[in-house]
C-alpha cells in the first residue's frame, strides 16, 4: 500500500508511547518535551526548540530543531528557505550530509519539513538586510518530510502574486499561509485579548455566553430559523444578545461582556457576513458618558503595539444633526474636509428660480461643498458619472438636482446656473464656501436631510475619485473616531403608516423628551450613540428603557407592536431591573479597518461569499430526507407554489 | 400617563446631557463620573463609588453611593438592607432624615435602590460576625427609588428557599442573583479568562473564531439544520470546530484555540443542552504527550484562586484496557476504591457450574468487587434494587448475571452460589478481593467487557446508595483528574455490519498498529486521549491523520463512507498539512464539577430544559408563513405522513 510506506516515513519522528499505569507517572519523554514544557513561548509542548522567523543572531551557535513549510529551494537543494508564521529562514546542507541533496531537490514547494542543525553567522558579505532572519543561516544536520505537499498547488503563497478572490476562498488554507492574512488573524487575537484583559481584569466585568437558539423576535425577518423536533416550532438565530444582556442587568451580573457570535440574513449582500462577531457589553447603574469613557479607553488599552495610530481619549462627539448638516451621512468619514456648507442665506434672492422655493421654508435648505482644485482631475464626463452615482441613493424619488460649478483658472465660473446669478449673490457664495480658482463646487436644494444625504455621497465619491487619480485624500495611518448622538427616537415608516424605531424598541428616550413620548413621539430623541471610524459604523449603543410601563407603551402605542411577544422582558423590567445601558461593537469591521482591508472577509479565518455560501465546502448543500423528516419540513417546490 | 410620572421620578439622576460640537470637548460631567473613570474596579464609569457588598471597616468615614437592590427592611423602614453580587450591607435612616421611612417602608422587596451616605462602624456590640460588611453599617443621607418591584415575585432570592427548577428556569432573572449563580458565573468567567492568559499570552496561542453555519457533516445526524434561501440547501450548526481546526493547521496558524459554542441535536436527553460550550484548542509539530502536558498545566494555572483542590500534575494515566479491567468504564471515578478484581483464576473448578464456560477462553473473564461493610447499609431489597439498575445498561441482551455475597459478622456467606464453593475457592476468592465480615462482594462473569460494564456500573450505583446514606464514599473537595488513552480506533458498528470510528474517522492510529490497518483494523489503536474528572468525561483529544492517502483509506476502505463529501479537507491535508492533534475541554460539566452542581444547567447563564426548550420564552416557537417562504421550506403535517 502506497500510504503505508508513506505514512511509516512520516510517523518516524513518532517515539511509541509506553503502556501508562495509573500509579506510574510518565514513562517516557523526549529531552526535547520535557525541555519545551516549560518555555513560554511559541514553541512551547511541541518537538520544536524555535520558529523559523524567529531566529536572531542571538541564536548563533545553538543546536535547533525547525519544522516549516518549504518556500523554496536553489542550487540544487543545496539551500532550502522554510517559513512558518514568523518569517522565513535559510537552510543550508552542509557537505558532510550532501546524500540530502536529491531528497531536498525532490520536494516540491509547500512541503511540510523537520529540520535539525546548527545556527551559524552567514559568511561576511551575504546577510541579507531585508530579511529579520538575514544574518544567519541553519547548518541542516538531519533533514525529516514531515508531509510532502502536492505538486502545482492551485496559487502560490508568496505574496507577490495576485490572486482571484473567489480562488483564495476556495482554497483558503493556503490563503491562511500568507504574510497578510496571518498578520490579519494574529492581529484581530491579540487585540480581543487585550479588550478582555481590560474588561475582565482591570475592570471586573463578567464574560457571559448568551444562547444562540432563542426565539424569534417580533418583526425579526433577518434572523435565520433552526426547525426544532417539535412539530411545527422553530428557533431562531439571534441577532444580538439585545434580551439577554438586558435580562443579565435584571439578574444582577451588573457588569457583561461577551464576544457574541450573531447571525443576519440578508441574502445576498455584499460586505455582510451571515455570522458576525460583536464586542458586546452592557453595565448597570452607568449613563451615556460612562458607556463612551469605557469604549474611548478600552480601545485605547487594547490597540495594538505595533499600530501607529493609537487613538486620543476623548473622542470628538457630533449629533446626528450636525453630522448631517456637514456630512450628510451618520457615519461621517472626519479624516479629510471637503464638508457641506449650508448657503440657504446666500441665495435668497439669487436670481436662479430654481432656488426661490427652497430659502423661504425652514424643513428646506441649499448645501455645498467645495472640492479643492476639482478642476485639475475631474472632466465633464467625470463630474456626470459621480453625480449620477450619488443621486442613486435616492433613485429620483426627491427630484433633487446637483449643480455643479468649475471655476477656472481666472476665477471664471462655468456653470448651468452662472448666466442667472446675481453678482454678489455670487461672492457671497464664493465666500461661504471659500471657493479659489480650479475648485469644483457642487450645490442641491431640498427638504431636510434628502439633498444633504445627496451630496454626502458625492463627496465619498469625489473623494474616491481622487484617490483612484492618486491624490491621498484619506491618511491611510489616520483613525478617526467619533461618536454620533442625539438620533430621533423614531422615524417615519417607509410607507407613512406610522412611526418605526430608529434603532431598536429597547432605546430609552432622553429624559427631558419624556413628555414629547405622548404628545409628539417623532419628536423625541433617544439616549443612542454610535461610534464611528473613518466612515465606518463600529460600534452602536443605548442606554435602555428600564422601566416596564414605558417599555409596553413604546412597543404598543407608539410602535403598535403586540407586547405580548416580549412578555418575558415586560415582565423582567418589573421585577426589579436597574437602569442599564450597552454597546456593541462590530469586530469584523474595526479589524478590516485597523488592518487596513477593503473588505471584512479578509479579517475572519473562513468567511462566506456575498451570497452566503462556502467555496470551499460548498455550504449550504442538500440535506437527506432523514433529516427533513426529523425536523418536520418539507422543501417546498417551484411547482406547488 | 402613569409611567410619565414613575420614569421621570427614576430618570431623575439622569443629567441632562448637552450637545456636544465635534471640536469641543465633553462639556459636562458629574464629578463622580470623571473619579469613577479612572477607578480600576467594580464601579469605574457608573454612578457607584462602591459595590454594597465589597464595603468593609477600611471604608469608614467615606461618603459613598450604593446602588443595589433592596434584600429587606425592618423597625419601620430605619434599616435597609441592600445587595448587589458581593453581598449586603446595612443601611440606616439617620434621625435628621425621617422623612424617608414612609418611602422606605413602600419599597417592595427587590426594589432598585441609590443610596447616598456615610459609612460608620456599628455601634459596638451590634457587629456582624457572620457578614463580610458586619463591622460597618451606612448612614443614609439620600435616597432614589431607581425602579420598583411589583410585589410578590414568584419567588424569593434569600437561598434558604428551595424552588422548582421549573421555575428558576422561567424566571431565570431572578434565579441569577442568588449567590449560588453570581457565584458560579463569575467563576465560570474568571477561570475562562486565566485559561485564555495561559493559552495566548504565555504560549502564543491564537483565537480563532470558526464558522457556525456550515456544510453538513456526513452521518451527523445530530445536527440542527438551518434552511438558506438557496432552494433546497441548508447550512448545518456543527458539533465541533474539528475541520476548520485541521485547516487552520494547515493554514499554518500552529496553534490555535477558541471557547467554541458547539450545537447538538439528540432530542430529549437529561444533562444535554443543545448548544453548549468547549475550550477547542488545536497544535502543530505536536505529540500526544504534548497536548497532555499542555492541558495539565493550564488547569493548573487558571484553578480559581478561592477553591480547594488545585490539581498536580502530572495527572495519572489509564489505558482503555485498564479502566475498564478496575472500574468497567472508560471514564473511571477514582475518588473512591471497589475497584473490579478479575478472579478469574481463582474460579477454575470452582464448582459453581455457571463459572466454567468462562474459565476456559481467554475472551471471557470473572470479575468482582466489595462494597466494605455493605451489609450495614445494605438490605436485601436495595441489593435486588441496586443490581436491576446496574442490569439496565446492558437491557439483557447478553443474559448476565450479577451474583452477591453477603458476609455476615461471623464470617459467613450468604449467597446463590455458597453452597457449591468449595472451600478453598472461597478462601482464594476472598485472598483476592480482601473481603472481610460485614462486607458485600459482588460477582459477574462473561464476555470481555460486557460483564465489566455492568459491575462498573453497579460500582456507581452501591456508591450513590451508600452516599444517601449519609456514608461519604466521594470526597467532594477532590478532583481527580486522569488520561484515559489506547482506545481502540474502530469500533464494531451495534448492527454487525463493518467498523465505525471509536471518536471521529481524522483520529490517527498509533504509528506501530500502521500494519495492522491493512490486516486487522479492529485491532489498531488509536492515538486519542479522553481527560475524565471524578467519573465525567471533560475533554478528548486526539493526533489527527494528517496524511490525504491515509485519510481517504480509512474514510473509504474502512468506514465505507463516501470520501467526495470530504473532498476539501482530503485536499487539504495533500497541500501542505503539518503532522497536528488537539483536544476539546467540555466546558460546562467541568464547571458543574468545580462548581459542584448535579447539572450543567446550574454554570449556564440561560440554559434549555432537557426537552431544548427555553422556559423563559417558550423558545422555539411557530414562525410565520413569510418566515418560511423566505426560506423554501413548509411544516410536514401528520396528515402528510
């Protein structure tokens, strides 16, 4: 049997394990073991004595055992470079064991290989700066496969070549092998665990795990169900531990964590991950400020050593207003300007037309922004295709217009509106948005926030633009943090039946907003914060209602919901629950963010396409009738619908 | 509105917060916020400046505020105890401030309490031995009622009363601030949190989070399944990280844990939750020796501070073979001795006819134990009983017979079989098994093991019997950890029809039964390793096959499974895989055990009844029809059938 020998070859580095009696202790061990039981370190319970990025001049002379992955060989096996995780290093067969040569020659890439030798200075001369293990080299005394790889491997793991995406997922452990995605989930490791040393060591909180088979929550249309043994019932897969962490504050673990592994379907989305990771916290007795001081110095605590960055405590704090009257978004991106100006004042009496019916209303306004020397990197085309992108967010149900203004290079304005423009009507609007010569100016008029949303994308796109020109908008080192606070308690349905929570039914309203609840709901504001980085949402939280009448007005009064699908909170809230309040911070998207990512799948070990599925198992697949059966479903065909 | 006027009363310690300008700075703050930020404890960024409980005669003087809830009052509201997780504290309504008793005398109990006050020694005389705050008392200076608690809860939090676990399950909220509870789940949190110190800052280990939505296992029947919106697919919860812990081996991320939630579906089935928790750690380069010596010291290491019973290592070792010669089972208590004695021997020409169809082959064996001093404790009812229970495991099926003698005080033996042992049967028989006056020997005979198991099993039996006796067989302060190792790596499947795996079809064979694979695999042993505490099985572990040949064989000629369905993990052990092993440490029966809870229920924040239902919510619950149009799936009535 070809295994067999294969195997037998493989295991060789094996010592058999002696019969134990349960009065007898060990019998046997390698000096090796017993010597690696007690280093703390990387190497530690294992047959090897060091890594092989590891390896410093510190190092030279001793005797060491390597196991690693060959990168590569050259001059006929004459020298062979292994690597692990911490880097590469270079293996040399002495002459004296030149019978290794066509063994190492006969190793295709990949292989899996134990190396014992000697840690020597390279010769004078041939130290390689650019590598941290270039000033020595490995003397192979004895050379063992641990696992010969196959031969063309589907890509290869040196970073230097550009790999599909869909490629690398379907192979993901040979992904896993790069420089790039070790850093990624060593990184992501160390951080959570810094983020729990805070938590639970410097700051008593307890680390509870939620269960993930729960009930389905009102309205819960994003969470997957699980069909149970019991005819007809289903559980379901949480979205957060929303009711558990509140239900812990009733139970008195006063101060929770948990790094909570929650599920969204969305079907198919991209940026989205059917399971996700959040920080998840929840505290007694604590306020709004309390909640952000914790995050602002937990993230300072935690951030990684070798990160430049780390952020300064406070952090900036904007309402949701003022985010979107200067950025027309509730995630602002604060590491460039190029922010909106409300010019409502200059334009009356503008002498464009089009104007006149937004400066007379107060739910109206005019906004601009100004991109600085636009005139250099945007054409015509340019210009139509960014505001053509911006305005899909509204898809034309406003009406709103983008005007744009180029101003050249004598101060001349090139513009559809310019020939209407009043004279001063125009320096003043010069002067509001600072406009020079070579700037783009970009202007829309409308109700409250629609146009500001508008050409808040338009500014992401510019900026986006630019970028692609090469001009370096956002600082890539540079991590924005901020808050964003005072939202609405309630929103608008879309189908203007009624109102809607802006977050969720458990947010409690500002206090000084109480007597709006009954009189005016849209009104309120509610006791919600997110925290923002670089124009990512990281982090969303609340303080709660604790009180159980308030809780079952909001849900049926205001939000018109049955309370009695929440009749285990309702009744939680009036056995004794504390005011609380939490956050939760997403995982995935601060680490794809710290780690410098354009997509959180490179921050998760085995993460699912935009359509939910496994490349490389082929999840989700058909199950058997058995398993139907003992779920009491049935797949329901195209034809009996 | 009534709950206008209750929340603004309770919203009332709220301030106001002001709007805060991006470029400003946090522009209000109480002053116990900003103390409390920089506390490194407890309390930091809430309203409290001391846990009730964590007050002692170090603190007299301080003014503080407690928030907790209220335990009881008595004299007319003038005293108040208060509680939070580390205990009560007494508080008193001074003289100058007796307009609070008719506000405290209102209060029911489990009220949410703020206390402002001073902290003083108790009068001399009236101290408190027995309470960790005994020494001091507060002076209550002011007083907020945060939320009420409606009156008469289900039931009372003081532990000396005893309530349904029906009950404690429904109203897990308030179960949870028993001691017992906040006891367990800090515990719990804390050992959780040093196993992680050891594991990732000491020996450079790397969390990694796996996918919890994956493709189904092949045969893994006890998986729940998920329905996708692909038409006819579903993701399934796997039982353990096991593939994507051999893959991140192969990845070459070398050593890797995770606190895992795992999920399994086995119906109704006592002291099974169906999702519950392991410790899943994973090393490349590594021996069987390695992963033992590593978990030994990482119990050793994170053993909570304040329990008895931190365990030395090494920890014993027993092979398969022997725990089920001295104990019939595979997960052995050693906290006590009547261990089985293979008399075999010493029955040959016994002349008891029964005996001598299994002196004869060297398959069949004759086993025994005593239970010293039994008949004091034993009638001849409980015997009858106690081996019926033992008999149930086996269910008949292969006819054996449990045979008792019972030793009078003057040596006599009472017994089926007495009067036809010859003497100097008796006499060896009682040499071998030290059987003294007043003692119950119990003997069984049969094919290897069968008969063992049953007397195991009756092993346990006679010591639960003995224990409701009041006799203390098991020493409740002990942990006894041991390996349990040399497990067969096939098993026959119960219908005759081939070989199953003894664990999982990726445990590899020890290195020197290679050969046997081929010739007699029911023969091979396996290279895993069960870690067993007090007769419950914590963890196993095993060397995995890391070679694709050997792992198709095994999958394809030995288990007859289909190997295509594992067609990524073959890949990946054929590109590059490392020689790996690991373990998965059941977290919540080793807590049950350090905790010392009969279920596993008791160290779960929110767990299922024994039927997977969540008493608090009535989890899992009907969906609606969108839920499962979404989904392709419709419920399978009986009518159907």
């Amino acid at each position: 049997m070809k295994f067999v020998r294969v195997f037998i070859h493989t295991a060789a580095i094996m010592p058999l394990r002696k019969l134990l009696s349960i009065r007898g202790m060990v019998s046997q061990r390698t000096c090796m073991q017993l010597g690696n039981r007690l280093l703390h370190n990387n190497v530690s319970y294992t047959n090897r004595t060091q890594t092989c990025g590891g390896l410093r001049e510190t190092d030279i002379g001793k005797t060491v055992q390597l196991c690693g992955w060959l990168q590569y060989h050259r001059m006929g096996g004459l020298f062979l470079i292994l690597r692990d995780w911490q880097g590469l290093v270079q293996c040399i067969v002495s002459q004296e064991k030149e019978s290794l040569l066509p063994l190492v020659r006969d190793l295709n890439y990949e292989t899996v290989v134990e190396v014992h030798g000697k840690v020597h200075a390279r010769p004078a001369g041939q130290e390689n700066k650019n590598l941290e293990t270039g000033m020595i080299e490995v003397h192979v005394e004895d050379l063992k496969i641990l696992n010969q790889s196959i031969q063309g491997l589907p890509f290869d793991i040196r970073e230097f070549h550009d790999v599909k995406e869909s490629l690398r997922m379907e192979y993901r452990y040979l992904d896993l092998r790069t420089k790039r995605m070790q850093r990624n989930l060593r990184l992501r490791s160390n951080m959570i665990m810094k983020m729990r040393e805070f938590l639970c060591n410097k700051h008593g909180f307890v680390d509870v795990e939620t269960p993930t088979l729960f009930r389905r929550t009102p309205g819960g249309a994003k969470e997957f169900i699980v069909p149970s043994r019991h005819p007809g019932k289903f559980y379901s897969l949480p979205q957060s531990p929303q009711q558990f962490k509140q239900l812990l504050m009733v139970g008195g673990i006063d101060r929770y964590f948990q790094v909570a592994k929650c599920y969204r379907d969305e079907g198919a989305k991209p940026e989205r991950q059917p399971e996700f990771t959040q920080l998840d916290i929840e505290m007694s007795f604590v306020e709004m400020e309390g909640i952000q001081f914790l995050i602002e110095d937990l993230l300072h605590f935690s951030w990684p050593e070798d990160l430049e960055g780390r952020p300064e405590t406070p952090f900036p704090r904007l309402t949701y207003q003022e985010a979107m009257r200067q950025y027309g978004i509730d995630k602002p991106d604060t590491r460039f300007d190029m922010t909106l100006t409300d010019v409502t004042k200059h334009l009356l009496d503008s002498g464009v037309q089009q104007f006149d019916r937004f400066t007379s209303s107060a739910e109206s306004s005019i906004v601009a922004f100004r991109v600085p020397k636009g005139m250099d990197h945007m054409s015509l085309n340019d210009i139509q295709t960014l505001k053509e992108a911006a305005l899909k967010i509204d898809d034309g149900k406003n009406k709103i217009n983008i005007i744009d203004v180029r101003v050249g290079q004598n101060g001349e304005w090139k513009s559809s509106i310019s020939k209407y423009l009043k004279p001063d009507t125009r320096e003043k609007l010069a002067a509001a948005t600072q406009l020079q010569s070579g700037d783009i100016l970009f202007l829309a008029a409308g109700q409250r926030f629609k146009h500001n949303e508008i050409l808040g994308r338009l500014r992401l796109e510019c900026a986006n633009h630019l970028q692609a020109k090469g001009i370096q908008v956002r600082d890539k080192t540079k991590f924005n943090f901020l808050w964003v606070q005072d939202f609405p308690l309630f929103l608008p349905k879309e189908d203007g039946s009624g109102l809607e929570s802006a977050h969720h039914p458990f947010t409690a309203p500002r206090p000084d907003d109480i007597d709006l609840l009954n009189t005016h709901p849209e009104k309120v504001q509610g006791q919600h914060y997110d925290l923002v980085l670089n124009g990512n949402e990281i982090g969303g939280g609340s303080i709660r209602i604790h009180n159980a009448d308030l809780q079952r007005y909001v849900l049926q009064d205001i939000l018109k919901e049955d309370p009695s699908e929440l009749k285990h909170l309702l009744e939680a809230l009036s056995m004794g629950c504390p005011p609380h309040g939490g956050i939760a911070l997403g995982l995935d998207r601060l680490f794809a963010c710290l780690c410098n990512c354009d997509t959180i799948r490179d921050v998760i070990a085995f993460p699912k396409s935009s359509d939910g599925k496994d490349l490389m198992s082929q999840a989700p697949s058909p199950v058997s009738k058995a398993d139907l059966e003992r779920y009491h479903v049935e797949i329901k065909t195209e034809s009996k619908k």
